[in-house]
C-alpha cells in the first residue's frame, strides 16, 4: 500500500519501476535495473513523476518560484485547480 493519495496503479507502476533493482546499503548506489549497477543514484521525487539526476541527463532546473508557501494568491488558485499561474511562473524559470 502507500500513502493516502496514491492508487492501485500507482502502486503498480512503482512496483514496475523498481523491479529487479537491489536494496542498496544507503550509499545511494543502486545494484541492478536501469539506473546501472554500481552506479551513484539521485534524484528527487513528487506524487506524480521522479526525476534521476544522471550526467546524461544534463542539468535539472528546479524552480523555486513556484512553491506555494508565502504566496497566498498561488495557493488559492491551486486549491481551486487553477494552474494558471503555476505554468506562467514555470516557464519564466526556464
């Protein structure tokens, strides 16, 4: 099971992503699967997507502007669905 918010295929789909991997020795290093044996793994995760930090990858742009707290008039529009403000601050972080 999980968290209160999650569902039976997310669930699923974690199990998927994780199958076959190892549990490390809280190193951060990973011992199968597709982040690649013995390689340094990190990464951050949401309630929607993970995001692995790899030197493939390229840099991660993590936007700060974007965070809710101290910004009342973003939180209210969240809590109404409105994501217009999330989109226009995301893309000027860009």
């Amino acid at each position: 099971g999980g968290c209160c918010g999650t569902t039976p295929q997310h669930i699923r789909l974690l199990r998927n992503a994780v199958e076959g991997l190892i549990p490390g020795d809280g190193t951060g290093t990973c011992s199968g699967g597709t982040a690649g044996a013995g390689r340094a793994v990190t990464g951050l995760a949401s309630r929607s997507q993970a995001v692995l930090f790899t030197e493939a990858a390229g840099p991660v742009i993590i936007g700060e502007r974007i965070n809710p707290t101290g910004r009342k008039q973003l939180a209210e529009d969240i809590r109404r669905g409105s994501f217009a403000v999330v989109r226009r601050d995301a893309k000027a972080q860009v």
